[in-house]
C-alpha cells in the first residue's frame, strides 16, 4: 500500500511538469506567432482615400496580360507622395504603394470597371523587409483579406529589381 503523502507528492510533482510543458508550448507557440505577424504586410486600411498616382489598362497581347491584364489603380500614402512628387528615388520607412487591380470587361466599345481582382501593397520598412530591398510586399484576393503571396522574393520582389534605381518601385508621378 502507497502512503498518503507519497501519492499527493507524485500528484503534486505530475502537475508541476505538466503545468512547466504547458506553459513552455505557450511561448513557443507566442513568440512564433509574433514572428510570422510582423512580417506580414497590414491591409491598407482606407487607402481609397489616399492620392490616385495613376491608372493604367494591360489588355490582351501584353506580355503580362496574364497575371496582370485589366485596370490597374495605383495609390500612395502621405510618405510615398512626398518622395513621388519631388522626383525622389529612396523612400521613407512607411511608405505605402498599393496596387489596385481590376477586371476590364470590353462593351460597345467601352472599357470598364469590372470586379477587383487583387489588392497588391508595397510597405517599406528598411529593418524588417531587408531581403526585399527593404519593401514588404503582399496581396489580398479580391475583396477578401486572403493573403496569396507565397513568397515574396520569388513572386515580386525579383521582379521589382529592374527598379532598383527607383527603390524597386515601377510608378512615378505624372508632372
């Protein structure tokens, strides 16, 4: 027979460790989940409000027409505008360029707005996106927050390079 305070004791013992395990998976499972979130590009709030850079409509028979075919809007920030305007090519750390884009349904000789088909953001942050010329870069389907990039060296930013001299940023502001 197991005495009284030999079983409290291996009771007592068992609920340290478990509680120990615990509370280490609770911080492993915190600090990985405030790493991945940091990265991530925030969605633009309200950016609609922001100033209208330009626009601009990639048709069939465009070399990108694939991915990128429709109407294209492009919107910056307070931060961006101010280095855009000034003919500027480094940009401040929260700057913010979205790329807004659209279906282009053709009728009666007309192009249109159609659907959107995805929300694409630029956010400098020379610290946190150093990989990627310091610029994060993500997209959301549609009108949803779904995140699509993958990755984002391979589905961006090796594009961008041929920018390099303009920040890897491929808009400018129209005099």
């Amino acid at each position: 027979m197991t005495p009284v305070c030999l079983t409290i004791g291996r009771f007592t013992m068992f609920r340290k460790i478990f509680f120990a395990v615990a509370l280490l998976s609770a911080l492993v499972f915190l600090a990985t989940s405030a790493k991945d979130n940091s990265s991530k590009v925030p969605y633009p709030e309200n950016y609609r409000a922001w100033t209208h850079i330009k626009s601009l409509i990639l048709l069939p028979g465009h070399p990108l027409y694939n991915d990128f075919g429709g109407i294209h809007h492009v919107y910056a920030n307070e931060k961006a505008l101010k280095t855009l305007r000034s003919g500027g090519n480094v940009f401040p750390d929260g700057s913010v360029l979205v790329f807004d884009l659209m279906e282009a349904p053709q009728k009666d000789n007309a192009i249109s707005e159609g659907q959107r088909k995805v929300l694409a953001v630029m956010w400098k942050d020379s610290k946190k996106y150093q990989t990627t010329g310091g610029w994060g870069f993500e997209a959301f389907r549609g009108d949803t927050r779904e995140r699509i990039v993958k990755d984002p060296v391979k589905e961006c930013y090796n594009c961008h390079t041929g920018q390099k001299h303009h920040d890897f940023v491929f808009s400018q502001y129209r005099k």
